[in-house]
C-alpha cells in the first residue's frame, strides 16, 4: 500500500489527498508534523518537509512532484489538460496558489489564528490576520475573479490540478475564520463553494473539522 507522510491540515497533504481520491488510489496517512521532524524522516524528505510519497518503486518529497508522479502512472481519470496550452495554464494555476496565496493563508492568517494558539500555545493574532485579509488577499481574489469567469473550472470543461492548487489552500483560509466576499467576488466564491463541495474535497474538510474541534 502507497504511504502519504503528513497532516491534515497541511495545504500540500490536502492537495495530494484530494488527488489521490479523484483518481481512486489507496494509500495510508503516516501523520508526520514539520516540526523539529526525525534524522529519518529527512531520509527520505531531505528538505523536512510534508507531503512525502512512498510506493514499492520511488519515494517523492514535494506535492507537485507526486501529483506528475501520479498522473503519469494513473492517467485516469486525466487531472491535467491534454491541450498544450491548457496544461500549462493548469500548472500556472497550481504555481499560483502553492507559492501565490499558500504563503500569505499559511503564515499570515491561517497560522496566528489557528495553528498557533491550539499548536504552540501562543496568543491569537486577529489583527495581523485581518490586516493580511484585506491588504494582501484582494489581489489574488481580483486576479482569480477575472479568471474564472462563469466556468466551474479554472482551465476547460473539467476539474484538474490547477482548481486543487487553487482551492486547496482556500480551505486554511475558511477554517481561520474567514471567507471570500460573495459581493465583491460573486463568480470567485461561488467557483470555490462548488470545488469544496466535491467529495474528495468535502469529505477532508469535514474530517479536518473534526480534528479542530468544530
């Protein structure tokens, strides 16, 4: 059985779980947490970072690298574009929320609010977390919302990597406390409510819920 080493409430364990459960693959969840990780858990993530992927032929430490993985050994159902263009815009997708929005959720809302007051004991933090709401986020929103138009997906007739980079991250954003404004990015919130509401989605967010203690 494929090992997944990581947590929950990792955007990057979430984008591999969620991938994973589209495409229908078994795999076991080694709850690994990026904090003063083992001698030999570097083994095999050197950097010490989360997710990390074992099967029976590789082992892979970065959730790019293991979704490509997995889309080259299970090429069904597709979760990248075909189309030349269409998979690059796909990827951009992914780059965007991964190393675009992921930074700013992970470091300036979703871990003062959350993960430092339940984690390390350590006071909440509104302020800095509304301060980066609405200083930081609106440009991602504003570039998204001109993106998505009336589609359900970011890139063609179809759900692909690029709406799980995307929305992946926007589920720490929820989880702090905070949503996008149906009334300044009507097309963007409601692009995003539809992805969450997908099973592979729902079904983790409603088991992150449960670990968080809502």
């Amino acid at each position: 059985m494929p090992k997944l080493h990581g947590v929950n409430l990792s955007p990057f364990v979430r984008k591999v779980r969620v991938f994973m459960t589209e495409k229908g693959l078994p795999y076991d969840l080694d709850p690994v947490i990026p904090v003063n990780v083992s001698d030999e858990y570097k083994k095999i993530s050197p950097l010490g970072k989360i997710p990390c992927y074992q099967d029976d032929k590789v082992t892979l430490a970065d959730s790019s690298v293991i979704c490509a993985y997995l889309e080259r050994t299970n090429p069904k159902p597709p979760l990248y574009p075909a189309d030349n263009e269409a998979y690059a815009r796909a990827l951009w997708f992914e780059e965007f929320g991964d190393s675009g929005m992921q930074p700013v959720i992970g470091n300036s809302i979703f871990f003062p609010v959350v993960v430092a007051p339940k984690f390390f004991n350590q006071p909440q933090d509104m302020a800095g977390a509304n301060k980066a709401m609405e200083e930081q986020m609106p440009r991602f929103f504003d570039y998204l919302e001109s993106q998505i138009g009336d589609r359900d997906y970011l890139v063609g007739q179809s759900f692909t990597i690029g709406d799980i980079g995307i929305c992946s991250p926007l589920v720490n954003l929820r989880q702090a406390g905070f949503e996008i404004d149906a009334k300044r990015w009507p097309k963007l919130r409601r692009y995003v409510d539809g992805i969450h509401a997908r099973p592979s989605f729902k079904a983790l967010i409603e088991e992150e819920k449960a670990a968080l203690g809502g």
